[in-house]
C-alpha cells in the first residue's frame, strides 16, 4: 500500500494595509478557535533567499492584528535585514496552524509595498487585492 499526502491548504487569512503614520500593520484571522504556530515575514516564499525577513515559532495565537515589523513582545522573535518596506520588493507573509507536526493550513498574503500605498482609506491588501475591511471578514467567513 502506498501513503500519500497532500500539501497544506494555503488560505487568505491574512490582511496588510498602512496605518494613519504610514506604518504597514497585519491582521492574522485564523479559522473558529485555530491557534496560529508560527508566523513570518519575508521579501519572498523563500526566506533564505532574502535579507528582510522576521519569523517566530510557537506563537500560539488567535485572530490578531499587529504592525507588520513589530510582532508582540511577549513572541521570540528572529529578525534580519531592514525592517521596514522596500519601494519595488515583494512580500509574503504566512503562519501555520495545526497540532504537533501536522499542519493543517497556512495563512498567506502576498503584497508589494506599491501594493499597500494604492489602497483607499478603509480598504486591506488581502487574496491578492485590495477590498474593504467588511469584504475582508466575508472572506474568511467563507474560508472558514
């Protein structure tokens, strides 16, 4: 008999936008009471590839929202490169949510800072486009 397995679902739990400052900030919206392992950053899916980026494991949370370059205190935190947006550079975010080794889905947002300095007041950079802030909640209403 032959196992197989399948990859993680890859869901767009995720949003980015700039705050009032300018500041990039993320909400991290996972399914029910699904707590979130592990969250990163980087200038591409390939983290080593890349020297911004920011990752942490054993997070442990639910639905948050946070200034993208600066995770909550209370999370150990491994950082390198600027930690700030680059004109021109890609971005992806993910974490994963799941129990032991299993990994059961990732969250994931991809932008660009051009990306997030086109948005109009009140609209988030998630699934690949910008869309207001209740368009993001029906989202993950219908991921979930």
């Amino acid at each position: 008999m032959l196992l197989g397995g399948c990859s993680p679902a890859d869901l767009p739990l995720a949003a980015v936008w700039l705050d009032a400052d300018g500041k990039p900030v993320v909400s991290v919206r996972p399914c029910g009471d699904d707590r979130v392992r592990r969250l990163s950053l980087s200038g591409s899916e390939d983290e080593a590839s890349d020297d911004t980026f920011w990752r942490t494991a054993g997070a442990g949370t639910g639905a948050v929202t946070f200034p993208l370059f600066s995770p909550p205190r209370s999370w150990k935190v491994d950082r390198g490169g600027p930690q700030r947006l680059l004109t021109g550079r890609g971005y992806w975010f993910s974490g994963t949510v799941g129990q032991g080794q299993n990994v059961d889905y990732r969250i994931v947002v991809t932008f660009a800072a051009d990306d997030l300095t086109r948005l109009e007041p009140g609209q988030v950079w998630a699934d690949e486009r910008a869309m207001s802030r209740d368009a993001f909640d029906k989202l993950v209403d219908d991921k979930c």
